[in-house]
C-alpha cells in the first residue's frame, strides 16, 4: 500500500469534521502528538481549521476521501505535490488514477488538502514505519462466518485510520492491529467484517448515494445476526459498544429503520 495513502489519511484525521464523511481521530492525533508535538507547532494547526472549513458540505468529505487513491506509488505523488490537479495532462505527470482524478479536478478542498500533504510529509517521515500484525490475517479467518465475504477482499492496516474503516475496490483499510499504534486487533478485525457485510449489502442494494445510512444499518443488523449464528457474539459485543447512538444489533432491529424491499435482501442474505 503507497504511503501516500497514509499521509492523506494522516492529515484528514487531524481535521474535526462532523459526521457522517470525518475521518477525524482523537486517539490517533494524542498518539502523534506524543511522537511529533502538538500541531500548533507546525503548519498543520492552521492549515486543519482551513480544511474544516472548506470540507464542511458532505459532498466534499466524501469526494475527497478518493485522494487516497490517486496514486499508487509514493514517489510519484511527490513528483506531482506542486503541479495542479487540472495541469496532470500537461505537465505529462502519470501513473494516476485517471478516475479518481476525473472526479477530483475543479475541487479547491482536494488541492488545499494536496497542498497539506507536501507540507507535513517530512513530520510524518519522523514516526516509526507501520508493521502489520501477522496474528491479524489469522484471526479474521476464524471470522467469515460473519462476513463471508471477508475472503474476496484484502485487508490493509493504515494507522491514521486508527477506529475507522474504509472500502475500496478488492481491498478494506483498517487501522493498526498492533497494541500501541492502533485500537488494537478484535477492533480493527471487526470493523473489516463491517465493511465487507457494507459492501455484500450494496451489491445486492445498489445505491448512487455517497452515504446511504440504510444500506449502514443494514450491515450492522446483518453482520450482528451472523456474528450471534456463528457463536462470535462476545467479540462482536465488545466492536459494537465502541459505536455511537441507537444501533441495530440484529435483523429484528431493522424492521422498520430500513425501506421493506432491502429488509428482504437482507433476511435472504442471512439464510446463505
């Protein structure tokens, strides 16, 4: 996985945004402060109150979550840190994402972010290298009766994410499993189950919203029957109590909180 991927994420959860679309990370930023010294030392302390402010519609936290995923290597987003989004075809950069990029131009938010990234890319250099934990892959395969489609899917550790997770295609990024660097691996385990059960349902649920809270709630109830079916409910507890509000812990929970039609595709996908 491109470090650079890290360092977007790494900015993004210093940025308090609200829900849904943050990636803002308490944990992660006390972590850092602790290693780098607080933010207000450097350049990021003001440049995350201009991001606050810039990704502050919905539309924008989500779009430029893609950022993540322009480039593939490192190296090749720091060739192209000073060259505008929309100069790519000019300046002859390459080794893009054409289509994260498409979707990208024109977005001041997703330049300033860029912008932030070059600056804080030699603070991020001063942490220890990420190590995946070997026991990670191991104990998500005891897992797929949870989330059978956990094994279709590969699941890559990025600290900054720390609690959270995030679904790309053919792969699910998680925070650190190791103890100290991340909310350890039941958690980050957990949120991998979450996310493939989030994607199983929107394949059978196709929906063209950036967020879809009914197509959340429904992996939550699905993902939380399973969990019971499999004999896996006490480690599904102690994930589960880690999220806010009133949450759907099984299928029963859904009636009513989601459209009938996919309450039904979630009950068929329950019975596979």
């Amino acid at each position: 996985m491109s470090s650079y991927a890290s360092l977007v994420l790494h900015v993004l959860a210093h940025v308090q945004l609200p829900e849904p679309g943050s990636l803002h990370e308490p944990a992660y930023v006390e972590w850092c402060a602790a290693r780098l010294g607080g933010i207000e030392r450097r350049e990021l302390g003001d440049d995350v109150r201009l991001l606050a402010a810039l990704l502050a519609p919905l539309e924008e936290r989500l779009a430029v979550q893609l950022l993540p995923r322009l480039f593939a290597r490192d190296a090749d987003a720091a060739r192209a840190g000073s060259i505008d989004l929309e100069d790519f075809p000019r300046q002859g950069v390459s080794s893009y994402d054409e289509a994260v990029w498409r979707h990208l131009i024109g977005r001041r938010a997703a330049e300033v972010l860029r912008v932030v990234c070059e600056v804080e890319r030699l603070h991020l250099a001063r942490l220890s290298p990420p190590s995946p934990d070997p026991a990670l892959q191991r104990y998500l395969a005891e897992l797929t009766p949870a989330a059978p489609s956990l094994g279709a899917l590969r699941v890559v550790e990025l600290r900054p994410l720390w609690r959270r997770g995030r679904l790309t295609s053919g792969e699910i990024w998680v925070g650190s499993a190791r103890s100290g660097e991340g909310p350890g691996r039941l958690h980050v385990a957990w949120q991998a189950c979450h996310e493939a059960t989030l994607r199983e349902v929107g394949e059978a649920w196709p929906s063209s919203a950036g967020y879809d809270v009914a197509l959340e709630y429904a992996a939550l109830g699905l993902l939380g029957e399973r969990a019971g079916r499999a004999g896996l409910a006490a480690d599904h507890a102690v994930w589960f109590q880690t999220r806010a509000g009133p949450l759907p812990r099984g299928i029963q929970d859904l009636e009513g909180r989601i459209p009938p039609a996919l309450f039904a595709r979630v009950e068929r996908l329950a019975e596979r």
